[in-house]
C-alpha cells in the first residue's frame, strides 16, 4: 500500500461528526443593526463615490430634469434608453424636447452592432435596489433593459429608488427572495469599470463604462 493510499484509507474510516449549519441569518443581524432609510442612503453614497461614481439627490419630479443637466454638462446628445418602460418614456418625453436624441433599444444587437458600440455615448437603466454596506447597484437585466446597455456605453446612468437600498448582500437577497428565481443575469455594480491588471496599479475606465451617475430619488436622498 502506497502512502497516498494509507492516508485515504485513514480518512475514509475516520469518523463523521454532525456538523450544524451556521446560523446565517443570526450572524448577519449581529453583524449589521438595523438602520433608517437616510442612514443606508449616506453609508451607501459614501462607498459608492469613493469608487469614483457620481451620485445626484433628486425627486421623482425633477429627475429628469437632473438628467438633462448632466448629459449636457457632459456634451452628450444621444441617449440610450428603454421605451418599453416608465422611465425610458419619460426620458424620450422630456428630452426630445431638450434636443437630446434618445435612442431605443428595440432590435436584436445583431442587426446594430456598429452603432452600438461606436455610436452610444451614453445609457439609462434603472437599478432594481442596491446595497449600502459596499456601495452596491443591483441591476436585473430583461427584455427591455438588455445587459449590454449597462456594460457597453462609456457612460452609464442609473435611477435609484432610495427606499430599494438595503444594510447587506444578504438582506437583499432574502427581502427580494433570490431563491425563488433569478434573471438569467444579475448585475453587481460598485462603481466605474476598473482593473489593476497591469502593474497593480487600479485604473479605472479600462473596460465597460468610464463613468457611473446615479440619479438618487427620494426625500431621505
């Protein structure tokens, strides 16, 4: 018998020991109290543009009108948006009349691969929460918000309702009940794209979006 061999044999009659499972859910409320709504949204702006993201404080009325502002602060003049939901129509609405062309996404990328990814300067998605505790989007893509939109523009700007954001990673997965289903992807976003590939060095814009705006909505904003 070989050495490896007596040492599998060894293990293989070792006795099994019931080993409970941790108590996640305790060591998460331990870990983090419970916090207001204006408390989640400092801490969640604090980690969120210390990873170079821009974040506005806005209402449900004025938004767009912030959109705006940006984009053409910015220099941009075309906007990628989602007409087949409630913020993409009211972005079209609003800023077709502020000489912003806002293009929709509502064909196969196959047929407009070209333009996409060299003739869209800018996106609008809308996240499905986030979390504080790391400064973190969550974005569900569908049919109507396809993945690229938030990956593939070098600007992407994010509307953010202050009453999705949660303490943790866990909370959000079980407030939101990701067991019971998930998209085919979902989207964790802490920031502008950045990589520290070369020389360790973190550089940020490398890949995917050069910058991330966050349109933050709600009074405790």
């Amino acid at each position: 018998m070989s050495a490896r061999d007596r040492i599998l044999a060894k293990l293989n009659a070792a006795p099994v020991l019931p080993k409970a499972a941790p108590d996640v859910a305790a060591w998460y409320a331990a870990h983090r109290s419970a916090e207001s709504t204006a408390e989640k949204v400092a801490r969640f702006r604090g980690c969120i543009e210390f990873a170079h993201a821009e974040v506005y404080a806005v209402t449900q009325a004025s938004w767009p009108q912030k959109l705006w502002e940006v984009l053409a602060a910015k220099q941009l003049e075309k906007l990628l948006v989602a007409p087949g939901t409630a913020h993409g129509q009211r972005a079209i609405t609003v800023l077709s009349e502020s000489g912003i062309h806002c293009r929709a996404y509502e064909q196969s990328i196959e047929d407009w691969k070209e333009e996409m990814f060299h003739d869209i300067p800018a996106s609008l998605t809308a996240a499905r929460g986030a979390i504080a505790e790391t400064g973190t989007l969550v974005l569900w893509p569908d049919s109507h918000e396809p993945r690229l939109m938030s990956l593939v523009p070098p600007v992407h700007i994010v509307l953010l309702d202050a009453k999705t954001i949660y303490n943790t990673f866990y909370e959000v997965m079980t407030a939101e009940n990701w067991g019971g289903g998930l998209p085919t992807n979902a989207l964790l976003v802490s920031g502008p794209s950045k990589t520290a590939d070369i020389q360790v060095t973190l550089a940020y814009g490398a890949h995917g979006p050069k910058e991330l705006i966050v349109l933050l909505v709600g009074d405790e904003a």
